[in-house]
C-alpha cells in the first residue's frame, strides 16, 4: 500500500478537503501533518489570527483522531520537516493546497524541490480558489485587471463540488505511537495567541456554526443589511476562508441550494453575496500575477504622489490606529478592528478612505496595521483593498471619490448604534437630537472624545489638489 503525508495549511478542515480526499481515494495510508513554519513567528503574522489558526490546529486534531489518525506537527522549515518525515513513514508524496501568497509560494517550490531530491513528489491542489488562479484570461490572453470582465469570465467558469470527510482513515502505526516525534499542539513556543479581547473563534465547529447562522438569518438579506454596519448582515465567514475551516465549494454549494429555495429578493441577495466570492478571487488572481503590488502601487504614477511624511504622519497614523480621529465612524471602526480583530467591510473601506485621502498617509501603512490585527487577514485581498480605496491599484476607486465620514455614518448607522457600541465615551454622551456622527457640532462636547483630527471639507480639497500634482 502506498504512504501519502497530506501537509495542512490553510485547509483546516476534514470535509471539502481535496489534497485529503485524493489520498484517500488513493487508498494511500495517509500521514497527516502541519509544520509550525517560523513564517508564524513574524511580526506581521498577528496574535489574532495565530488565535484563529491555534483553536483550528487543535480542533483538526480531534477530529483526525476520532478517523483513526494522528496530526503529527512539526517545526519548520517545511522542506526539511516534510522531507524527513517522508524519510521516515516512507511516503511517496506529499499531498497539500497550492497557496498563492509570496512566502507560501517560495516554500511550496523549496519542498517541491527538496522531496524531488529523494524522489518524491509534491502534488498540489487548488483548495481554497473556486477558478485557479490564473486560468482567467482576457481576449489579449492577459490576466484581468478590471473586476466586472473578470467576473463576468468566473461566473461562467466550471466550479468543483465539495467533497466528502473520509469516514476513516488509514496510516501507518509507527505515527500513532507516543514516541513518534510530534510537538504539543498545545504549548506551541514563541507564539503570540493572545489574540483581540473579543478574537473570532477559529475551528471546524465554530466555522459550520457561523455558516448555518449566516445561511439562516442573513444570507437571503444580505443585499439590504450587508452596507449597514448596525446590523449582523454579513457573513464573518473571512476567518473561516483564510484557515479553510468552512470550505470554499461547500459555502458555494450551500448560496446554490438556498438561491433555489429563495424568492426573487432572496436570490438577487444571493447573487451579491457570491460576487464577494468572486472580488476574492479576483484579488486572488492579481496577487498572482502581480506579487510586487503587495508593496508597490498598481498604478504607478501614484509613486509620486505626495503622502505626508515626518512627524505629522506618525501624528495622524497614531490617532487613526488608536480610533481618535475625532470622527465617531472612523474611530468605532477602528475600535471594532483592535477588539475584534474583524471589522465590518464597510467601516474597512471608510477608514482607509479617512487615512489615504482625509489624511494623506500612504496606504501601505494602514495594510500593514490591518494585516497585524486582522483575524483573517488574506493578503491578496487586503492589498486589493486598501489599493482600491486609496486609488492606486487594478480597478480602483478613483482618487477623487473621498468618503464623507459624517455622511457614510449616516446612512451606514442610521442611528450611531455601531457608534455607540465601539466608542463608548459617545455612548454614555449622546441624547435624542444629539449628533452622534457629528458631535462637535452639539452645544455640549462629550468628554474625553477629540475634536475632529481634520477638517473634512479641508482636507477634502487638499487631497484633490496633491492628485491635480500628477496630471493623470
């Protein structure tokens, strides 16, 4: 019988597994492992999502225990990890989920390259992507750059189904024994697993929870309630999709079946709820064909742009990374981010909108705070979006469209209840006809809350004036 270790990533999970139902349907006796990479271990890997990713590693234990199995962890670097682990349960192959981020990539081929050196093989599967990356092209046979052709292409696109759990799996004896070198899945050294306050939960059973509830409650909404930041209208899934926890053919499977069931509102919902799937893929397919947009503007006449820089800039970057900009959405939603470590994809826009445009700070700072606090924290998609927002990357908002923070408030939290909830010194101010979005305006200042960092109308036309600098 052939000997297959299935390398877990970012598909911690048992169902919907592609690289572990291939060995199973092998027939392959399957060595499960995940390698504590020290990539982990990085500055820019946040507590928040080593939270998320430690209750996954933990729970995807369990449950290859009760298969038959054992999750055999091992500290990196993965090509020696993998490589002598093949060494010693005799594996012929490796099978994992191909991962399209810049140091995920470079340690695929540096495995791939390491196992060839023994002869054996490294075999990848595009697990978390419904449309590999790449295989979209436009008519110049050019990767897209513009969202609606692109979607257009991957709404036609073939899409896999789910795939079942194994009922059991087969492995070699050696790795169920206790002398089998493994480390503790629960003492993992030197990581920072604090996570925010109020972290999401990470794990196979909390992510098929949060799928019934959204699946349940908000999904045939989601068109209506999925702007408002008040409301518990979108999914909170994006934890769930960066570890694989929920799979990503089974949530399409699910919109699918529930879109047949729905009235005409409920499957237009439907529908944009899974044209967010695809703005991931999307985000997805421009990483890959553009990895140097994770620090370099799309578009590159913005690198002359005039970002403010010095002292004012740490000034502003603080009081925008603290939530005390003066202006209660951007501030809640920064609240939101530091003791969630989620926030609302709305409020994600509004404040990169506030820090790139009201105050002239180059996006790739406020990237890089999102990726050390962000639970999920995909890159593809967080580069994607802070490019959009600051309009510098493929299909951006343009640079002149500048969110009115009074206004997006407003209309996103009609009543200052997502306010109210995250900045709570306006909570215990605010009265009827008082103006939560708005509350430098009132007779009486709340206390302890800043003045408005900026003018908005100010600012507002000093962002325009530094865009008319480059003659676009």
């Amino acid at each position: 019988m052939k000997t297959a270790a299935v390398w877990f990533r970012r598909n911690l999970r048992l169902d919907d597994n592609l690289p572990l139902h291939a060995a199973h349907r092998e027939g392959a006796r399957v060595v499960p492992v995940f390698v504590l990479d020290d990539y982990y271990l990085d500055e820019d890997y946040s507590p928040p999502r080593l939270a998320v990713l430690a209750d996954s590693i933990r729970e995807l234990a369990c449950g290859i225990e009760r298969l038959g199995s054992r999750l055999i962890v091992r500290k990196g670097p993965a090509p020696e990890a993998l490589a002598r682990l093949c060494e010693e349960t005799r594996a012929e192959s490796v099978f994992a989920p191909a991962d399209l981020e810049p140091h995920p990539a470079r340690l695929q081929a540096e495995v791939e390259k390491a196992l060839a050196a023994s002869g054996r093989r490294l075999v990848l599967f595009d697990d978390h992507r419904l449309v590999p990356a790449g295989r979209l092209k436009n008519a110049q046979g050019k990767p897209f750059v513009v969202y609606t052709p692109y979607s257009k292409r991957w709404l036609e696109a073939e899409k896999m189904l789910p795939v079942p759990a194994p009922e059991r799996l087969e492995s070699p004896a050696l790795i169920r024994e206790d002398a089998f070198p493994s480390v503790p899945i629960d003492r993992p050294r030197g990581w920072r697993e604090t996570g925010a306050p109020r972290n999401p939960r990470g794990g196979m059973r909390e992510g098929e929870k949060r799928l019934r509830e959204f699946l349940e409650s908000s999904l045939a909404a989601y068109g209506e309630r999925r702007d408002r930041m008040d409301l518990d209208g979108t999914s909170r899934l994006s934890p769930h999709l960066r570890f694989g926890t929920v799979g990503i053919r089974r949530l399409l499977s699910e919109c699918r079946d529930a879109w047949r069931e729905a009235d005409p509102a409920g499957r237009k919902s439907i529908e944009t709820f899974i044209k967010e799937i695809c703005w991931r893929e999307f985000y997805g397919d421009v990483l890959h064909a553009f990895p140097e947009s994770v620090s370099r503007n799309f578009r590159s006449e913005f690198d002359r742009f005039p970002w403010v820089t010095g002292e004012e800039e740490e000034r502003r970057f603080a009081a925008w990374a603290e939530g005390r900009t003066g202006y209660p959405v951007v501030d809640a939603g920064m609240r939101q981010l530091l003791e969630e470590g989620w926030m609302h994809n709305r409020a994600r826009m509004i404040v990169a909108s506030f820090l790139t445009k009201d105050l002239l700070v180059d996006w790739r700072r406020g990237e890089a705070f999102f990726r050390r606090q962000l639970a999920d924290g995909d890159l593809a998609s967080n580069v994607g979006g802070w490019q959009w927002s600051a309009g510098t990357g493929t299909d951006a908002q343009p640079f002149f469209r500048i969110f009115n923070p009074v206004l997006q408030g407003e209309k996103f939290d009609p009543d200052g209840e997502f306010v109210k909830k995250y900045v709570r010194e306006l909570a215990r101010w605010w009265r009827p006809g008082r103006p939560i979005h708005a509350p430098w305006t009132a007779d009486s200042l709340p206390a302890g809350y800043p003045r408005p960092i900026v003018d908005h109308a100010v600012a507002r036309d000093r962002a325009l004036r530094a865009l008319g600098q480059l003659k676009l």
